[in-house]
C-alpha cells in the first residue's frame, strides 16, 4: 500500500521555527494535500490544506505563522511552522486524498514538541 513519507519535526524553544515535508506516491497529482495534528488526550484536529490550484486555508489557531506549500514536481507538500509555541506540541500528519474524497493516504505521524 503506498503511504505518505514525512520528514521534520523535532524539539524546538517558544518562538523557534521547524518545516515538515512529506512525498506523496507519483500518481497522486491534482490531489488536495494538507496537514494534521494530535496532541495527548486530545481528538486529530486539521492544521492546513492546500488545493491543486494552489489555494491555502488554515486553521485560526496557526493563522499567520504556518504555511503550507507544494512542490508539484516532487510530489511534496511542506508545513513551515514560526513562532511556534507550547501548544502547537502534536503528532502531525500529513494527508492527501482524491479531489473527490478517496483515495486518500495518511503519513505515519512525525512528533513536534515545543518547550522551553
């Protein structure tokens, strides 16, 4: 089964910066891709998404201070995060799936934590 490959995350101070990447398999251009995270206790939340035209939406709470891009030729779809701060702590996932809903495929969840 294709799957998504991640790259990024890691342990960064309040305000610091850190950039997520994933591949997609090939065959999955024109496809929506975006990024989700899970903090302990708490339910998978969506962060951001990017459509095949290049349209941007995000969630109010990183509003500002991630951007999500593409790049269509290697099939990647990139989470740079600034200003980072405690609660941004999560697992994040990456997501790519059909324009009309499946197939769809999920990354393995890479760990990004913010402490001081």
């Amino acid at each position: 089964q294709e799957q998504l490959v991640e790259s990024g995350g890691g342990l960064v101070q309040p305000g610091g910066s850190l950039r997520l990447s994933c591949r997609a398999p090939a065959d999955t251009s024109g496809y929506v891709m975006g990024w989700y995270r899970q903090a302990p206790g708490k339910q998978r939340e969506w962060v951001a998404t990017i459509w095949s035209g290049g349209l941007t939406n995000y969630a109010d709470s990183v509003k500002g201070r991630f951007t999500i891009s593409k790049d269509n030729a290697e099939n990647t779809v990139n989470l740079q995060m600034n200003n980072l701060k405690l609660e941004d702590t999560a697992v994040y996932y990456c997501h790519v799936r059909h324009p009309l809903g499946f197939p769809e495929y999920w990354g393995q969840g890479t760990q990004v934590t913010v402490s001081s």
